[in-house]
C-alpha cells in the first residue's frame, strides 16, 4: 500500500471508526451491564483474573466500565493488532513489493524518509485513540453521566505510549527485514499470547497487559496524573526502538 | 564522475571488484555488460543507494559522504528494476518521484510524458511495461542536474519509443550533461555513447571510445565452419602480416586484422588448403556486441 499523506488520514480515519462503533456499541450496553453486574459477577467467579476485572468495574462504576471495555480491551486489542500491521508493511512492505529503490532514490534523506514513516504510523494508530476518547463525554450524556475530558485524555496518552512502544519495536523489526508477512504473525501471536497470559493467575504478571489494565488507569483518574514509573519505560522504548530503527534504515539496502 | 578503487560485496559474492573510472563532465557513456555483471550495483554506489564498502565516488564535484543525499540532489536517477506504486495514477507517481527536485521539474516530466504518448490519468497498474520505463525516464530527464545515471532505460521499449527516448538523451547529452547509460544490450544504446564501459563478473574488461570500438569492429572477421570441421591449431595458417589476432571459439574463428583492407588477409584464407572451408565469411557487418563477445567472450550482448 502506497504511504502518503491521504493514505495515512485514511487509515487513521479507518481505526477511528472501528474503534469509535466499539464504544458506541459499549455505552449503548452500560444500563444493560449495570443491571446484570451480579450475574456477571456469578459467572466470572470461577476465573480470578475475569473476576478481578468485574470486581474493578463494580467499584469504579461507569469509569471503570468504560475504561475496560474503551482502553483496556478496543484500544490495547485492536490498536496492538492495528500497530504490528501498519509497522511491519512500513519498510519491510517496501521491500517486499520491490518499491524500495524508487522511494530512496529521491533526494530526500533517509533520516527524513524514515521518520515520516515512523510519524505517519503512529499517527494511524495513536491519533484515534484520543479522538475516540475525546467522545466520551458526549456518548455518557445519553444516560445522564459524565467523565473528566482530562482524565480521559491522561488515560489516552498512557495508552498511546504503550502503543507507540509496540508499533515502534514492530518497526525496528521491519527496517531489518523484507517479510512484512512474517514480521505480522509473529508479533500478532506474540500479543495475543500475552494477552492471554494476563488471563492465567501466577503468570499474570510476565504479561505486558498489566501496563495498561483497569487498576494503572483508575489510578490515573483518582490521582488527576499520569503513572509515570509506568509510561517512562515505555516511551524509553519507543524512543530506543526509533534510533535503533534509524540505525538500521540508513544501511539499508534496496 | 570518478571512482577510485570501488569494491562491493553481497556476503559471499563479490559484485564488484576493484574498479577505478573517470568520467569527464558532459557526453554519454555506456555501461554495458550482461546481466549479473555488476552495472546495477555500481550505479547504486553512484547513487548513494548501496552504502560504499570499499573506494572513493565522486560526482559531480561532490564526494559521496552519508547517505549520499547531496550527490542526489545533483544527479537523477532511473532504477533499472520496474517495481511501481501500482495503484497511483501515472501524475500522482511522476509527482511522487520528482520529490525534493526543483519548481517546474514536475511540468517538464509531464511535457516529456505528454511527448512520450505516456497516459498520466491512467493508473500504473494498467500500464505496460514499455510505458512504467517510460514513466521513470521522464522522472530522470525532467530535472535541471548535471548528471544521470539510467539503468536499463530503453529495455522493454519498442524500436520507435526506444528512438525516441534516445533522442531526449541526446538532446539532454548536448545541452552539457553527462548521462550514465546501462544497458546489458548494446545495440540499443549505442548509437548514443560516445564512451563505452564493458563490465563482467564485476570487472571493468573494456573501457574505450565508441568509435575506437566501432573502428575495431571494421577489422574483425569472424570465420564459421561446420560443426566439428576444425582440428587443433588449424587455424595457425592466418596467422601473418595484416593479422592482429586469430581467436578460436567453437567452430568459429575472429580475427583481427591490423588494418581496414581485408583483401591480403582473404587471400591467404583462399590459399589455406589445409583449413577446411568456411561456410561464412563476416567482415564490416558485425555489431559492436558480437565484437565485444568477440573479444572478451561476453555473453548475451
């Protein structure tokens, strides 16, 4: 797929409206939820983590709900899955298709081909993950609730960074490789491996999921400010993964 | 253009072996050699597209420093691989490719498209071969530099277009540029160059002027037998005055007369009684890539 300003407005535009259906979809269910949180509760049980999760939902009410189903399950799943995609196909595409030559050949300078690669990326996958926060307020209006506009807006830019880090690591793969296919299956059934070990109790916390579940968030909002023992390292990585991407997109070769 | 002791290496394979070349402002040489015999790979170097392993470039004035970007600035390029952005229309992938060049690049590459009969409006992927080289001529033609390196321009181009786009270059080579011309055939470029670079295996086996090698060419006899006809040293009976050189290959014979007058040398050939008899004769109408495989046993010219 062609790279250009119009392509990445499109793909962004793209996730925003998957993502924003899935929490249209969310807090057009929150009465129904609401009104059967004790069966759910009942059928949760039996899985700690599952209850832990419906437990957090119960005590923060509609903040928590829209937290797990918003941040937690659409933007952590679905963005994962949308940054390892957009990554992979961003050089190693390149290569593949056999485009590479004419897109370096231009007197441009591979620093700046590279990182508006890298910039466009992450605006398709980070950009909508505010802009569908950002309708939260007016979508909790119908049933007469409300969040905090910068609570939301702290919660997207955890979000983001833990976004940022897996799109960038997937980068730095694709500058190394010319198998945008390969790169797509092992990061993807590498996310959802983890993903899964959120789920399972005594390993749950070998899984990267922890950085970005209902508790990291809540903590946001009840302390009006962002956990930063947990961004920094992620954005640490989203910076190192960038350089090292640099390093190895300047020797490339087409 | 210049590059001083230019070695490049894909892992185990040496694609270019050490290569020295000047190539003074203005003119068009061609790069001419087989497939596989390390054109694309030295005008990748030229471009800054490889990274230098091993030797100096030069172009235009400016060493090849970084990612070469300010050797690009001053050169145009045409990659001889034709993988496009199919699904952009031929404006949008002219635009796409006259990126960072100068105000007005992109109107005279749509000039020369127009000229070129090349359909902007179209999408790539319904293009012809033919046509996505054409689209990349004109993105290396248009631009105001002083130096292009196109790779395999007229491969795929029917005998008019190839004509055509010839004249661009020629008309483009008298305005003062100097042009790099790569071509694995050379009868499709060589009207145009006036300088001639023979590369194979990686290694620069002639360099000399069109018209020293079309000169040559006028003193080549090329002998054809039947199958088997020849015997060991056979041929040593045309040796003798007049004959630079007698090249057995197969149940062929090239030689290479000293001078333009053939008749001494086909008189001794009458006289050999004990050579079989040819069954052709060739002399002034052999094309300088049959001289060149000739010469250096280069194959697929």
């Amino acid at each position: 797929m062609f790279k250009g300003t119009r392509g990445y407005i499109t793909y962004g535009l793209g996730f925003f409206v998957v993502l924003e259906i899935m929490l249209v979809a969310a807090v057009y269910w929150w009465p129904t939820f609401e009104e059967n949180l004790p069966s759910i509760k009942a059928i949760a049980a039996p899985i700690q983590m599952l209850s832990d999760l419906v437990d957090q939902v119960d005590q923060f009410g509609v903040s928590g709900y829209i937290v797990g189903q918003h941040f937690f399950k659409g933007c952590s799943a679905l963005g994962t899955a949308a940054a390892v995609l957009f990554a992979a196909n961003s050089v190693a595409g390149e290569a593949h298709r056999g485009t590479m030559e004419i897109w370096l050949a231009r007197p441009v300078s591979r620093t700046r081909l590279m990182t508006e690669r890298w910039l466009g990326g992450l605006f398709v996958v980070v950009a909508p993950v505010f802009l569908t926060s950002a309708t939260v307020p007016a979508l909790l209006g119908m049933f007469d609730k409300t969040m905090d506009m910068s609570d939301l807006m702290r919660c997207s830019l955890h979000m983001g960074g833990f976004l940022a880090a897996i799109y960038s690591v997937s980068f730095l793969w694709s500058c190394l490789s010319s198998e945008p296919m390969r790169i797509s299956f092992v990061m993807l059934f590498l996310s959802v491996m983890v993903f899964a070990l959120y789920l399972v109790e005594g390993v749950t916390h070998y899984s990267l999921y922890r950085l970005v579940e209902i508790k990291v968030f809540m903590r946001i909002i009840t302390k009006d400010a962002m956990d930063w023992p947990l961004l920094a390292p992620m954005l640490a990585c989203t910076v190192l993964a960038y350089g090292l991407s640099l390093r190895a997109f300047r020797r490339r070769v087409p | 253009m210049s590059v001083h002791g230019l070695e490049h290496r894909f892992g185990a394979t040496q694609a270019l072996h050490r290569t020295d070349l000047e190539i003074p402002a203005g003119g068009v040489v061609g790069l001419l050699g087989p497939n596989g015999s390390g054109k694309s790979t030295l005008m990748r170097l030229l471009t800054g597209l490889v990274p230098l392993q091993q030797g100096k470039v030069n172009v235009d004035g400016v060493p090849m420093a970084g990612d070469g970007l300010e050797i690009r600035r001053r050169t145009t390029y045409a990659p001889g691989e034709l993988h496009l952005y199919s699904e952009l229309k031929g404006g949008e992938h002219l635009r796409f490719l006259l990126r960072g060049r100068r105000d007005g690049s992109f109107d005279r590459a749509r000039s020369i498209a127009g000229e070129l009969g090349l359909p902007l409006d179209r999408r790539v992927r319904e293009y012809s071969h033919g046509m996505k080289r054409q689209l990349l001529f004109a993105a290396a033609i248009a631009p105001d530099v002083r130096v292009r390196i196109l790779d395999e321009i007229s491969e795929g181009l029917d005998p008019a277009k190839r004509s055509q786009v010839l004249d661009l270059i020629d008309a483009d080579a008298a305005r003062g540029t100097t042009i790099l011309l790569s071509s694995h055939h050379l009868g499709e470029v060589d009207r145009s160059c006036q300088r001639l670079v023979f590369l194979n295996a990686g290694r620069v086996v002639a360099d000399e002027s069109s018209e020293e090698v079309r000169r040559r060419a006028g003193r080549l006899v090329r002998l054809r037998f039947a199958p088997g006809a020849l015997t060991p040293g056979s041929t040593g009976v045309l040796q003798g005055p007049g004959v630079e050189s007698v090249e057995e290959v197969e149940d062929r014979v090239n030689v290479m007369l000293s001078g333009d007058d053939p008749r001494a040398f086909l008189g001794r050939l009458a006289a050999a009684t004990d050579l079989p008899a040819p069954t052709s004769v060739e002399h002034g109408r052999i094309s300088l890539g049959e001289l060149y495989r000739a010469l250096y046993g280069v194959e697929g010219t």
